[in-house]
C-alpha cells in the first residue's frame, strides 16, 4: 500500500518545506521507501536535503511534465511509458542512504523554476499522478509539498493527493489559509477525487506566546468546516519554535546535526510515528534509531496542557496521556 500526502495551506511560511524535509529524514531513518515531490517556491525542501544529493545529472521535473501536455484532460499517463521516461531524465533523485536507515531511502522529484509555466499547458490535471503511480511499486510513502499559491501546478498537485497534512504558525491569517486549503479540498471532493484532510500540525509554536493558545482554542472549537470535523483532525503536539530551524533551507543538513536538545525535533519524531501508522505502516513505526531516539524526559509541547503554566511536559508522560497502549 502506498499513500500519497499532500502538505499544503494556502499561505506562505507556515513551515511546510521545513515540515516535508524533516518528515522524509525521519521517515527514511524508519525504514520507510519516500518519495519527496517538490512543487513549492524556492525550493526549499530540496535544498534542506542537499548534504544528501549526490554528484547526478537529471533532466527538470518540468520537462518531464511537458511530455504529457497533449493529454486530454482528465487522462492519466500509462504507468510504463511514465516509468521509462523517468528513468531515462534520471529521476526522482536517489538520495544518498545512510547506513542507519537500513533499508530506508528518500528519493526526491526536485523543484525547479518553470514547473509553474509547465503545468499551465498541461491539459490533464492528472500528469503528476501518473508518474508518481509509476514509482508506487517503490515507494511506501509519498510526500508533496505543495506550492502555497493558487494555480494550475496546485491543481496537478491535488490531483495526485491522497491526504493533506496543514501546517500552521500561530499567527491569525494562517486560520485563513487554512479555511482556504479545506474550500479548495472540498471543491477537489466534488469534481469526483476522494482527498481527505490528515491532521493538523501547529508549527512554530513558543509555548509562552498567548496566540499559540488561541489559535489552538479556535481550531478546537471550530464547527465542521467544509465537511472536516477539525478538533479530530488537531494533532496534540506542536512543533516549537527553535532557531535552528531558521532558514534551514541555507544549512542544507539536518535539525539534529545543528542542535543537540531532542526536544527541539521531538515533536517531527511523533509526526513520523503518526503519519506511518495514518500510512498503514504501524510495522515501521515501532523501531526508533538514531536522533528519533528521544529520552523518556525530552520535553514535548502538549497542546491540551497549553493551559498550565508549563505545557512542555516529558515524553514518558506525553505518551502515557495521548498514545494506546499499544503504541506506547
Ligand atoms: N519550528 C520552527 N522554528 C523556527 N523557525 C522555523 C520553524 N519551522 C520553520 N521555520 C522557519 O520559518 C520559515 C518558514 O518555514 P518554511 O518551512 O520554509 O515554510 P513554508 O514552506 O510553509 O513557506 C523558514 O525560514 C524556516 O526555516
Ligand atoms: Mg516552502
């Protein structure tokens, strides 16, 4: 089984690039088969992975779309033909493994400048979706970054999504970003493509700022929107803000190899666990290794604890309150 996850909102800097690198590392690092599609200006993700890039050639994502402008709309390439032009444009990028990866490996259709201009001649919204289909055989799971504007590589991006993963800074016009993504979901659900929303991840969050409170109290009291119940979609931690995050796209390596305190990437640890088990992959979630191996007091930012005067409280009891026993 192969899913395919969409991060996306409908506005800039909520920490979606920073979300998707940090997700295919740890992903890899359990194990898992990624595929990283990059469709987001400037193409951070693909740089905040570069100490994984090897010394390849490939040809542009864009011109590989290109191929398929003659499509008819709704048509979805034919997977071998789709296939065999990957391989020959050398892509997706096979990233360097690592050894602790043990079977793992991120491989990564990289952002380039045109794929805007590209998918506004394709005809077929469903050009993307025949390529990742393609790679499916490979690939346990896939991750998109979406491009945060409206427009035709949005809609080639939708088009191949299985599941939307929001993340969101607390800043009040990210509400609007997220009301925004869900409208233009529910419009992709009438047009006939079952996209469902994931889970919603508050990013950036420093736990002494009121707002991160109040956002988190308005999501939680939202009534249904667009057809998604939100307060079940919440996810109960929150990525801090750290300022090794900052401009992460410039360093190109890792959070943990910039810092050694597990709290500051211990909350992208419990995504990955989440988003493999949401993936049907609970076989994969069990093993931690490397920096995804956090001391039982790493301190996590428990948003349902946001009322106390310390919503950081130590993973051991994190897990004792939000996880089945099971997966504890
Ligand atoms: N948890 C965090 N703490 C501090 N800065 C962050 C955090 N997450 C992201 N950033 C920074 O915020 C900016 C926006 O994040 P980015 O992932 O690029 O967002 P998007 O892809 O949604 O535009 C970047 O400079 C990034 O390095
Ligand atoms: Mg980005």
């Amino acid at each position: 089984m192969h899913t395919v996850y969409g991060v996306g909102i409908r506005k800039g800097g909520q920490g979606k690039s920073t979300t998707v690198s940090t997700l295919a590392r740890l992903c890899a690092l359990y194990g898992a088969r990624v595929l990283v599609v990059d469709l987001a200006q400037p193409g951070s993700t693909s740089a905040s992975l570069r100490d994984l890039w090897p010394e390849t050639e490939h040809a542009d994502l864009a011109s590989v779309l290109l191929a398929w402008r003659a499509l008819p709309p709704g048509a979805t390439p034919d997977a071998k033909q789709a296939g065999e032009l990957l391989g020959e444009s050398g892509l997706p990028v096979d990233l360097t493994s690592q050894p602790s990866w043990s079977g793992g490996c991120i491989r990564l259709l990289p952002w380039d400048d045109v794929l805007g201009d590209a998918a506004a001649f394709l005809q077929s919204e469903r050009v993307l979706k025949g390529f990742i289909d393609a790679l499916s055989k490979d690939t346990d799971i896939t991750l998109i970054d979406f491009p945060a504007e409206s427009g035709p590589l949005l809609v080639t991006a939708l088009a191949a999504t299985d599941k939307v993963i929001i993340p969101l800074a607390p800043e009040a016009p990210s509400l609007e970003g997220v009301d925004a993504m869900l409208r233009l979901m529910s419009r992709v659900r009438s047009a006939g493509h079952p996209i469902e929303l994931a889970g919603i991840l508050m990013t950036r969050c420093d736990p002494k700022n009121r707002r991160v409170f109040d956002i988190w109290q308005t999501l939680m009291q939202a009534d249904e929107v667009e057809g998604e119940i939100l307060s079940r979609k919440v996810l109960p931690f929150a990525v801090r803000q750290v300022e090794f995050y900052e401009q992460a796209f410039r360093y190109g390596d890792p959070i943990w190899e910039r810092t050694g305190n597990p709290s500051h990437w211990a909350a992208y640890v419990l995504l990955t666990e989440w988003l493999l088990r949401d993936a049907g992959l609970d076989e994969r979630a069990i093993i931690r290794r490397g920096p995804a191996i956090l001391p039982p007091e790493t301190r996590i930012l428990d948003l349902s604890a946001l009322v106390l005067d310390d919503p950081e409280i130590p993973l051991a009891d994190f897990e004792r309150a939000h996880l089945p026993k099971s997966h504890r």
